[in-house]
C-alpha cells in the first residue's frame, strides 16, 4: 500500500466534497484529530506527500473516502448521493435544474440532500412573504385611486385621461371582495382563481409568486446570486419561460461560480445547462486555477462527445 497523499485530492475533497459539506482546514484538522499544520504542509506541497497509516486513514474517515482515492490509486468520487424520492417518480429534474444544484454545493457546501431538506421551509416562508406583499399592493392601489379621485374633484378633465376605475376597483368600491383579495385569503399563491392579471403580466407569462421573487431579488439587490427568466428578459418568441410544472420560472443561480467553472466560455456553459457533462466530472487536474483556459475547452468538447454518442445511438443498423 503505498501511503502518500495526493494535494490536489485533498484540497478538492476537502472544499468540494462529494458527500458533506465543505470543511476548513481547521475543521478537518479537528475531525481527523491531526494537527492543522499538517494539512497545511500536504495541501501546500507541488507532489504526492508521505504519511503514516494512520494520518491517511483518519483523513480518509473523515471525509468519507477509501483511502485509495486520497493516495491517487482510486478514482475521484464523482455523484452525491441523491435522496429517495421514489414517492413521486413522476419528477423529472431539468439539466439546468440539476446544475443548479451543483452550483448551491460548489459555491455554498450545501448538498443536495442540504437543499431538498430545507426547500419546503423556504418555499413556505416565501409562499407567506409573497401573500403579504400582495396585500400591501392591493392596499396601494386603493390609495391611489382615492388620491386620483380627490384630483379629479378639483380637475374634472382628468377623467378623460385617467378614464373610469378598473373592475377590480369597481368591485371594492361596491363593498365586494376582489378576485385578488378572494385569491390572497385562499392563500393562492400562483393565483389558479384569478381571471386576469394587472399589465404587462399577462397569465401565459407570469403569476403572482415568479413575480414577487422577481421583484424581491431585484429589491434586495441579489445581483446575478438568483436570477429568473421572466417575459422580456431577452428570450426568444414562442419559447416557454417556465419549467414543466407550468408555475415555475426558469431559474440561474451562482452565475458567477458558473462562470469561473467555465472560464467565461460561451460553449463550455451551455454544455453544463445542457447536461452533456457535470462540475463533478470534471478531471481533478483541471480544477487548478491556472487551467481554466483547458478546463473550459474541456467541458465545450463534452457537448460535442454527447451529441455524437446520441447521433450514433439514433443511427440506422445496416
């Protein structure tokens, strides 16, 4: 058995473990019960280190790997686990989708299992911020109509350019419940019981909840951490903005990590969102940040490889 450790093995397993989450030095140091020092002078070094047994079989332990795969004799582990959703088999995870999930545990040490785990919170906590924010809008609609109709009392001849109440307006001033007040008391969150939709949102393109996490991203100045293809947003005629399930936005996360993953190449992104490869699958060797030139060639070429794997499985036998 040959007792050495490979650097580059280390670092990655250590800041990008395929199953965990991410560790600092200090925290592996503390969970291998070795010195941090250590690790430091393994990590530091331009070849394979030797060690003790031991050494090697606590790092190993620790983060949760054959010690093959930390001494180079193994291949990198290259998936994490995925967590048994066999209830609803009908699921399907978009590439982009997926990817997107790379890009939480590449950028944040959040799992898959981290993510999926915590979704239903996140999702409930947003569902209740989106109905509130709803509320406060339909509030300030009503204001605003009194404000105009105070102006119109004092200048008629602003009928003609602000034109008569919108039904749902109407509908509030005759002591009614509104589509909209009806839709936020159901606690409708993609507002399946509306009718209509206030311009330029029209039903085909947007709901209330894409467009409340829209407009929060925008407000809390997230920059490009989340962002949602909405109508407008430079997509092509005709092409769909939402996923499968017809309610949700297409969404990006972590486009910078994306872009450093990529070396900013056009390609190299695109076979990513293509699922024609894996930030997992990436060699070890080109993670280094002085390959990003080859790294990014190597992830375009994987988008060429599938589709001739896929033109040669579709391809007549003779």
């Amino acid at each position: 058995m040959n007792y050495t450790i490979e650097p580059t093995r280390l670092r990655e397993l250590r800041t990008n473990p395929p199953n965990g989450r991410k560790l600092s030095q200090e925290d592996l140091a503390k969970l291998a019960k070795i010195a941090k020092r250590q690790i430091q002078r393994i990590e530091g070094s331009k070849g394979p280190v030797s060690v003790r047994k031991l050494t090697l079989t606590r790092l190993a332990a620790a983060l949760k790997v054959e010690i093959e795969t930390l001494s180079g004799e193994a291949e990198m582990p290259t998936e994490t686990s995925r967590p048994n959703i066999s209830s609803k088999t009908s699921v399907n995870i978009d590439s982009n989708v997926l990817l997107n999930f790379d890009l939480l545990e590449k950028t944040y040490g959040a799992s898959f299992e981290n993510v999926i785990n915590i979704a239903p919170a996140l999702f409930a906590i947003h569902a209740e911020l989106s109905l509130r924010w709803r509320t406060k809008r339909f509030k300030k609609r009503v204001k605003d109509f009194f404000k105009m109709h105070t102006l119109m009392e004092t200048f008629p001849e602003l009928q003609q350019v602000i034109g008569n109440p919108s039904e749902e307006i109407s509908e509030y001033l005759m002591g009614e419940e509104t589509e909209e007040e009806v839709s936020i008391k159901h606690q409708d969150v993609y507002g399946d019981e509306l009718d209509f939709y206030e311009e330029p949102y029209g039903k085909d393109y947007e709901n209330p909840f894409a467009e409340y996490l829209r407009v929060y991203i925008e407000e809390k100045n997230l920059g490009e951490t989340a962002l949602l293809r909405t109508w407008g947003s430079g997509l092509p005629v005709g092409l769909s903005n939402y996923l499968p399930d017809g309610k949700t936005p297409i969404n990006e996360v972590c486009k910078k990590t994306l872009s450093e993953i990529a070396a900013n190449n056009p390609e190299a992104i695109s076979a990513l969102r293509a699922g024609a490869t894996r930030i997992k699958s990436i060699p070890i060797e080109l993670l280094a940040n002085n390959k990003s030139i080859e790294r990014g060639l190597w992830i375009a070429n994987q988008a060429q490889a599938s589709k001739e794997i896929k033109d040669s499985d579709n391809s007549e036998e003779i």
